[in-house]
C-alpha cells in the first residue's frame, strides 16, 4: 500500500501551497462583492471506530498474512485567539496468525527446525552472528499475534477555510509475542480532517517518524556466554498513513467511514525485520 500512502500525502502536499498563498498574499483591490465573505467552517469534534475486513501482515512472524484489527480515533478542534489547533488520538490494532509446524518451547533456541514457519529471527541477530557462526533463532508456536500502534498529536491549522493541520506527535508501537519491547518516538505529519459537518467529505494524512525505539533485555541462556541477557536498542524508521472517506447520515450527528489505513516499519537498530501492515476498515463516528 505503499502507493496508496503516497498518493495520499501528494493530494495533501498539493493542497498546501495554496492553502498558504492564500493565507500570505498581500491583499489587492476588490470589487464589491455580491454576498457575505465565506467563513471558515466551525471547530468540529467527532470520535469514530472502525474494524478491518481484509488485510495483510509483512514480518519476521507472517509473511503477508491475512489481518483483521481494529481502530479508533479521536479529534477536537480547538480555537485559541482566533486560530485553530487540533488534538487527536489514533489507535490502531493489527490482528493475524501466526503459525508454526510442531511445537517446542518458546524462545532462544539453536536447534530451530530448518524452513519452520515458527522459527523467528531475533532482536539483535547481527550481535548474535558475529558471535555464533550461526546465531541462534527464536522459536514461537502458532499463537494469535497483535501489534498495535498509537499516534497522539497536535496540529496548528495552515489554511484560512478547509481543515488541513500541520502536526507534530508521538508514535508508540508494541505487540503481544516474545516479551518485545513498547517502542515510542516523535514525528510530524500532514493531516486533512474529514469534514463530519458535511454530507460526503474526503481526508488523509500521512505521518513520519525517523527513530522509534525500545529497550530489549535478551534471553537468558547458558548456551548465549556473554550474550545471555544481553540489553538491545531496537529501532525502526516509519510512516504511517490513513486515507478515507465519511458519509454524514442527515439530521443525525452519525457518520459512516471507509478507510485505507497502515503504516510501514524500516528496520534500524538491532531490528528483526522490515514491518508493514494495511488493513481496509469500515465503521461509524460520532460528532458533537
């Protein structure tokens, strides 16, 4: 989906320099004009959850595997002498399986069975090489695996009527398999809000994170030396992106949303694998 994000963040890139000619030109002569001067709309707050119906997984644990999940997401507008900002929360949780031929113990292993699907690449295997000649693999049986993302941010509006926000926040990342690590770090993002005031409404945004880390405290094992218990920094370079669409039911203040969503992990320090999700979510909002 890496199109998707990228489209996405070129219709909003394509956006902001008129939103900001417009909020820089100087002002020229004008005719009366005929009627009253558009007004920007009114702050909105909504809150809106979604569940995936299709979906794939890229990482050490699944190689393009189905995924199911869900989101939620949180908005409000803010108005602060005569400017607005917007707070929003964006949770999101990726669903997939695992599997694995046979079952071991979980964990640090050098006799993992050649072409097991359960066998999974550590954290900090490059350590491990340099030392085992070759290192050892984690072993995981077949388990229902989660990792989620959280995005919590703070955007100044940059266009004098739409919604459009340039934001800057903070990314956590964790998941539910082998005692890995909760990983956090902060970016910026583009963001056009969806307009739940109005019948259809189209919006996207497209984040960037260069550092988000953890600490990692390996196996213990007499078979590791010095390695065993050995303390790791894993680290990814990310994006993430959500691209969509709202339907507002008349007279009622429920919304319906389609929406691409996902986010792309890049392999830093120490990392096991590149990650990437994408899931397509459908589900409902409210605004007030």
């Amino acid at each position: 989906m890496f199109r998707a994000a990228v489209f996405c963040v070129g219709l909003i890139l394509a956006a902001i320099p008129l939103a900001v000619s417009a909020q820089l030109a100087a002002p020229t002569p004008m005719p009366e004009p005929s009627g009253p001067p558009p007004t920007p709309a009114p702050p909105e707050h909504f809150v809106m959850v979604d569940g995936a119906f299709t979906g794939k997984t890229f990482n050490e644990l699944a190689p393009g595997t189905v995924t199911g999940g869900w989101s939620i997401r949180a908005v409000g507008e803010i108005p602060i002498i005569g400017h607005n900002w917007a707070a929003s929360i964006d949770y999101r949780s990726y669903n997939y399986a695992h599997t694995s031929v046979g079952t071991m113990a979980n964990g640090i292993t050098f006799a993992c069975p050649a072409g097991n699907p359960g066998c999974v690449t550590p954290i900090g295997y490059t350590t491990y090489n340099n030392v085992f000649n070759p290192g050892p693999m984690n072993f995981l049986n077949a388990t229902n695996a989660q990792d989620s993302t959280t995005q919590i941010s703070l955007g100044t509006k940059i266009a004098p009527i739409e919604r459009f926000y340039l934001s800057v926040g903070g990314m956590f990342r964790g998941s539910n398999y082998l005692n890995y690590p909760l990983e956090s770090g902060f970016g910026f993002g583009l963001d056009k809000l969806p307009d739940v005031d109005r019948t259809l409404s189209f919006y996207g945004n497209f984040w960037l994170y260069f550092n988000v880390a953890g600490n990692y405290t390996g196996p213990t094992s007499a078979a590791l030396g010095t390695l065993s218990g050995y303390p790791f920094t894993v680290a990814y370079h990310m994006y993430a992106y959500r691209l969509g669409v709202t339907y507002s039911i008349p007279h009622t203040p429920i919304f319906v949303d389609l929406s691409d969503v996902g986010d792309r992990a890049d392999a830093g320090a120490n990392a096991p694998s590149a990650a990437e999700h994408n899931a397509l979510m459908m589900g409902a909002g409210w605004r007030f």
